[in-house]
C-alpha cells in the first residue's frame, strides 16, 4: 500500500514539475499568470493540474491557429492594397470626413485590418424582443443568402424558432449558413437534419478531438454575428435562447446590439466568411454574391474590430485602451465582467486623475460568482482616482459598451475581461456618430437610476468574508 502511495506522489511530482516547465519555458505567460498557476498547483497537486488543462493549457494555440492567421492577414492585406474587388478599402478617404478621432480609426485600421466604413444607419437595441423581431424580420425577408454566427444557441423555445426560420428560407432556395461554436450550441446535431437536407450549410467552430480537455473550454467563438443579404447586419451581445429575453433564472435580461445597413455590413460579411472557411474549407468567394455595392444610408462611421488567438495582438483590447486614452469629457462602459490587465485598468486609472468622467457599470446579480467577486476587486481599485461605479439591479446586465465623449461608441462581444483579451474571439463595432454615441449616453444614465453606486464609503464597509472572495477571485483570475 505504502509503495502505491509513493508511486502515485512520485507521479504527481512529475506531472506538476512538467507543468510547471511548460508554463515557465514554452508557454511565455505574463509573470502574474505564471504565478497564479503555480500557486494554484502547489495548493491543489492534483486538481491544480486537471484545473489547468481544462482552462490554461494553450501549447496547441500556435500550432492550430497559425494558418488561420497567415490566411487572415493576407486577404486583409489585399483588401487593404485595394486588390480585392468585391469589398473595397475606402479607408483613407474617409478619414479625411472623420470629424474626431481619426488616430483611434487609424490606429484600428493599421492595428487590425479594420477598414472605415461611412454612409451607415445603425439602430441599436437593449432587450431580446426588439433586437429578436429585428432579427427574424430580417431572416424572413431574406432574397439570397442568411449568414450566422453565434457562440450559444439554446435548444429552447427561442433556438427552434431561429431553426424552423432557416429551414423555412432554405426551402425557398435562400443560401443558408449557420456557424456555431461547438461548445456554446446545445441544439443536438440531429435536429439540423433536416436544415442541411433542405440545402443549408451547418458548421460547429474549432471542434475539439478530445472533448474533455481544454482545448474545448478555451478558444471559443464568442462572436454573435448576422449578414442577411450582404446589406443587413447584426453584431453585439445577444446570444440566442430565451434567458436573452428575460425567460431565464437570471430575470429581465439588459443587453446591446445594433443592426448595420450600409457599406459597414460588408465588414462584418468579410468576418464571417473568414471564419467560415476556416472552420468549413468552403472557399467563399470575396466577389458580388456576398459582397454588394451600397449607397450611403445614413450618417454614422462604422469599423468593425475582431480579435481572438489567432492574432498577434489583441485588437478589442486595445481598442478598449485607445477609445480610453481618447476621451476628453466622458467615458461610460458597460460589462457583466470587469478583469482588466495591467494597460487597461492603468489607461481607465489615469483617465479619471486627468478629469474624465468615467463611469463602469456591472451586473449586481452575477452568472459567475468567482468572476464576479474579482470584478468587484477591480472596481474598487478604480474609486480612489475617480471612478464612479455602479452595479446594476434590474436584471443581468450582459452588454459589452463603452460610449466617449458622446461621439464614438462601441458594441460588441467583448468583455472588459482576460478571457475576452486573450481566449475568445470577438467582434466589435466601433461606431463613430454623435447622435447615436449621445442616445446611448442617455441611456446609460437611465440605467443609473435602476443601479447602486458604489462609493468608497460601501466598499470600505465590505465584510471580511466578501473582501476574502474578492481576493481569492482576483488572485485565481489573473491565471486567465
């Protein structure tokens, strides 16, 4: 008995030495990650180990990605030298029209291939029902093709509608394409039978050979994406289920989304079919099927922002860091998880000392309790220099925005969060237009009165067991 105990510690041993060497030599994590790892081994031999295979391990990102992102960076490379016909780079030219912030357009163009779009009408919505109706009208009005991509679709009441929808225009003869992420989707492969027979393409994202490793609870598509025709776009927080109309445990459900018309659309077609024919090898064309010339329908700027493990750096990010640093006035986001590295909180830090009006706003009631003690940890760092914060009560607030100087806005799936920096991939739209950025500025603070703020007196007042949850949070988050 005693030489099995001794054989299972020597294993143990091995195991976490090895980990700790992978981690140390070929992973080049930030030093914070390292040591938040280590801890975590050190405590739990066993389970630290498990842990960080099904969250941490990322050896294969390189490997997997790689010919993704060559394939990525070339096509933008083409449309950026106007080579590529069907989605022209008009770019330069209306940075000379951007009344403000031509350095944040520019430095997401240079930064991320993200092409500025003028002649845009963008609508925004805030709760499931009139983002959903926008939605289906959408879909049901469809003439040549329906594109979709979305990180969680429910096998609910809401998920059937989206099916039997696209089965109905697959019947019709519309080109259909659903991509979903494989972990995300609960709707049984079996069910979209009879989508795939009427002619659409159905698609999981990154599948995952070993289902029970990491390599499933990391990288996933967290994008929520809608081309219907290649001239009506949808992108922002909504996933489909019914929670995201306030049907779930969580109650009323307060998100973001707005739907595009106008050239902006093409941007977010071009991320789809990149996806696309990553995960399908389908080849679609970057030509007029899917692309078309639009007429400029209203005032607002559009650039569309992507990111995720396949880039060298981290777009949403550091957009989030640029629109920061670009603020004069006021600076108002929303997320349901706030854990930012070192150069955003720093960034939203010295906005505030410089007089900016920063406001951050979180959900009161969370859907993940450890990230949600260490976004607390967070917010309260930010009090000293000025940061107003609010958690919000009436419902779960999931939208990821952040509006400036009621001018630029921005909306999307990106959390103000590691996982959405580093593991996920991510769309934003970044809308330049002042009546927008200004409706959405109102809105926020309609959402105030429905908040509490946290003062530094209340956070002060916290007790010693919540101050120990948010340390443990925020030690463990940083491992991200």
């Amino acid at each position: 008995m005693i030489d099995y105990l001794l054989l299972f510690a020597w294993s143990v041993l091995i195991v976490d030495s090895s980990t700790i060497v992978a981690l140390i030599f070929f992973e080049q994590r930030e030093p914070q990650s390292v040591l938040a790892w280590l801890l975590l081994i050190l405590i739990l031999p066993v389970g630290g180990f498990v842990i960080y295979l099904l969250f941490g391990f990322k050896y294969f990102k390189t490997r997997e990605f790689r010919l993704k992102s060559t394939r990525d960076a070339a096509i933008l490379a083409r449309v950026r030298k106007g080579e590529e016909i069907g989605v022209p780079d008009e770019t330069e030219s209306n940075l000379g029209t951007l009344a403000s912030y031509p350095e944040l357009a520019r430095m997401l163009w240079a930064n991320s291939g993200s092409f500025l779009t003028a002649g845009n009408q963008v609508d925004f919505y805030t709760t499931g029902k009139e983002k959903f109706d926008a939605l289906f009208e959408a879909i049901d009005g469809a003439k040549k093709h329906i594109h979709l991509e979305y990180y969680i679709i429910r096998n609910d009441a809401l998920g059937e509608r989206l099916v039997e929808a696209l089965e109905r225009k697959a019947a019709e003869g519309v080109e259909v394409r659903l991509l979903y992420d494989d972990l995300g989707n609960n709707i049984p492969r079996l069910r979209y039978r009879k989508l795939t027979a009427l002619g659409a393409r159905v698609s999981g994202f990154y599948r995952a050979l070993v289902p029970a490793v990491g390599l499933r609870v990391n990288y996933r598509n967290h994008r929520k994406i809608a081309v219907i025709d290649g001239t009506v776009g949808f992108v922002g927080g909504f996933n489909i289920g019914n929670e995201y109309l306030g049907e779930g445990p969580l109650g009323p459900w307060r998100d973001t989304a707005v739907r595009i018309r106008g050239a902006g659309v093409r941007a977010l077609q071009l991320r789809f079919v990149l996806d696309w024919n990553y995960a399908t090898g389908e080849g679609l064309p970057l030509g007029a099927a899917y692309f078309w010339p639009s007429k400029p329908l209203g005032a607002a700027f559009v650039q569309v922002v992507s990111g995720g493990p396949d880039t060298t750096w981290n777009p949403p990010r550091e957009q989030y860091v640029k629109m920061v640093h670009s603020a004069k006035r006021t600076l108002y986001l929303q997320t349901p998880y706030f854990i930012p590295d070192a150069s955003v909180l720093t960034a939203l830090r010295i906005a505030a000392l410089s007089g900016v009006d920063v406001r951050i706003m979180i959900p009161t009631k969370p859907d993940h309790p450890f990230v949600h003690w260490a976004s607390l940890s967070y917010v309260g760092e930010l009090l000293s220099a000025g940061v107003r914060a609010f958690s919000y009560n009436d419902g779960f607030l999931h939208a990821k925005t952040v509006t400036v100087d009621d001018y630029a806005t921005s909306v999307g799936s990106a959390n103000w969060d590691l996982r959405s920096f580093k593991w996920n991939f991510e769309t934003n739209a970044v809308i330049y237009d002042p009546e927008l950025s200004e409706r959405y500025r109102h809105l926020f603070e309609e959402d105030m009165t429905r908040s509490t703020e946290i003062t530094m007196e209340s956070y002060a007042a916290r007790s010693v067991w919540t101050r120990f949850k948010e340390s443990i949070s925020r030690l463990f988050s940083a491992a991200i």
